[in-house]
C-alpha cells in the first residue's frame, strides 16, 4: 500500500506485457528536474528541451542491466543554436546540460522547433555494458522532438520497434517531466538475437494503438502511480508484469580526486601548461556549472 500523500515522482518503473512480446519503461521526474536544471539559469525552450533529454535518458537507460552500465545521449550539430546537448544515467542517476547561442535562440520565440533549435544535427546514443563494451548508435536529429529522434535510432540502428511519449510542464511547485517507452520483442525475451522483427507484428501494432493513447495529463497526473499508468493502458492483456522499480537521483562523478585522477595521467610538462599564474589548474563540470581549482 503506498500513502496517500505519495507523489510517484523521481521513479522509473519497468513492465513487461508477456503475451504481446512488448516491453516498457515510465518515468516521472520532479525533484531530480529541479536538482539539474538548477545548477544553470537556462531559458525556457532549453529548459524544456534538458527537461524531454532527461526522461528520455532515464527511458533508454532504464533498458540497462547492471550498477555500472551507462548510457549517453548526445545531440549535437555544427551550425545550430543548440551546439551541444548531454545527458547521461547510470544506475538511477541523471545529470545533463546545454550549450547554446543564447543571442539566437532569443530571436526564436517561445515554443522553437527542433530543428530550428538544432539545424542539421545527429543524435548519438551511447551504451557502455557493465564490461566497458560500448555500442554506439548514429541517427539524424530529424522529427518534432528529441523522443521521435530517439525513436528513430531504435527503428534505424536497433531494429526494435518503440514507441516513445514524454510530456513536461511548469507546474506550482517546480517543473516536471515524465515519458512512456514501449518496445518489441522479437522472440519476447530479451538479449537474444532479434531475426524476424516486423515493425507490422500485430501484437506490436495492437502495444502501439494502446501505448500511444496515453496523454500528457495522464504522465504528468502527481496522484497516479506508474503501475496505475500501466495498467490503465494495457487493462486489456492477460498479464501486465511489473519489474522492480528504481529511485531516481541526480547524480555527477566530478570531484577533485577524478579531475585530479585524469590529470594525473597527462605528462608532467603538459600539465604545467594547464596551470595558471598561481600554479592552479582550473577544471570545469559542465554538469554541476562547477569550477575544480586543484593545486597539484
Ligand atoms: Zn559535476
């Protein structure tokens, strides 16, 4: 029983639907929002923008099995306002920032698109395994958002058809963010090589229509648990198996020791070239807006 002042907010929840070959993940983010975006005085189309990359990270990452399995989105283009967007999760924790051109994304107005955001731009996704393997995906950052993007590297790079929705808002007490991912499963289970996957398998189009009726009010709805969410979406199935959930946090690895760890490993002339007048080297997290001044 969970009570009644519960938010269901900071939570990734993962489901299984055994009897379509479809897997899923929803997350809702609060708090965790708030910890990030806090860290930059951001304008509102990239603090919407962070906010979509952030459940979108926590969605993908939340596919990953393992503590120390991570996974980076990046978008990135060469001539756009927004030259650099990052985001990664690793074992519940979510951290991400934006470099942009502040005097051109005020021309824009409120609600930009993506590509006038972006111009022509790539999305990268990034899994590291638990063994340090890393599988890197590649996909034009085309569509109307980062989650048809995202859906795009499935369909393109993975071969899995999914289907992803986020949903964000300023609400009263902070903002919040919160996104669906439904997937199929060729063989219904997953790691095994996936032969025969149609994005026209009935049981997928059927997970699709159902998945896709979901609205944002419904995502973003504090009172309604992730299982209720699920469950309302997919009432209709034998059997909607819910995995063990995480608690979602924000997290960053910058500190002294690991800036002073890697700069170890540059060569003692080099590293006397990093160090200003005072004969500190100054090292910034982009994550935190953190400066690391280490007197090594
Ligand atoms: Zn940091």
């Amino acid at each position: 029983m969970t009570q009644a002042t519960e938010t269901f907010a900071d939570a990734l929840m993962g489901f299984t639907l055994p009897s379509r070959n479809a897997r899923g993940r929803i997350v809702r983010l609060e708090g965790v929002l708030d910890a990030v975006l806090s860290a930059h005085d951001y304008p509102a189309p990239i603090t919407h923008l962070l906010s979509d990359a952030l459940v979108l990270g926590a969605l993908m990452g939340g596919l990953l099995k393992g503590k120390q399995a991570q996974l980076t989105m990046q978008a990135q283009t060469s001539e756009g306002i927004v030259r650099l967007l990052v985001c990664d999760y690793r074992d519940g924790a979510v951290r991400g920032y934006a470099d942009f051109d502040a005097d051109r994304l005020a021309k824009l107005g409120a609600n930009p698109t993506l590509s006038a955001l972006f111009g022509e731009g790539y999305l990268a996704i990034t899994y590291e395994t638990e063994e340090r393997q890393r599988y890197q995906g590649i996909v034009p950052l085309e569509g109307d958002s980062l989650a048809q993007a995202c859906e795009s590297y499935f369909s393109q790079s993975e071969q899995i058809p999914t289907l992803i929705r986020v949903a964000s808002r300023a609400g009263a007490s902070g903002r919040m963010a919160a996104g669906l991912l439904v997937q199929h499963l060729a063989d219904g289970e997953e790691g095994r090589e996936r032969l025969h996957v149609r994005l026209d398998h009935p049981d997928w189009e059927h997970v699709a229509v159902m998945a896709g009726s979901i609205s944002h009010d419904e995502l973003l709805e504090p009172g309604l648990s992730l299982e209720t969410l699920a469950w309302r979406l997919f009432h209709e199935e034998d059997e909607v198996r819910v995995l063990p959930g995480a608690q979602l946090s924000r997290g960053c690895r910058c500190s002294s020791e690991h800036y002073a760890a890697i700069i170890a490993r540059f060569p003692p002339e080099e590293q006397q070239a990093m160090r200003n007048d005072e004969g500190i080297i100054a090292v910034d997290c982009a994550f935190c807006s953190r400066t690391f001044a280490l007197a090594i």
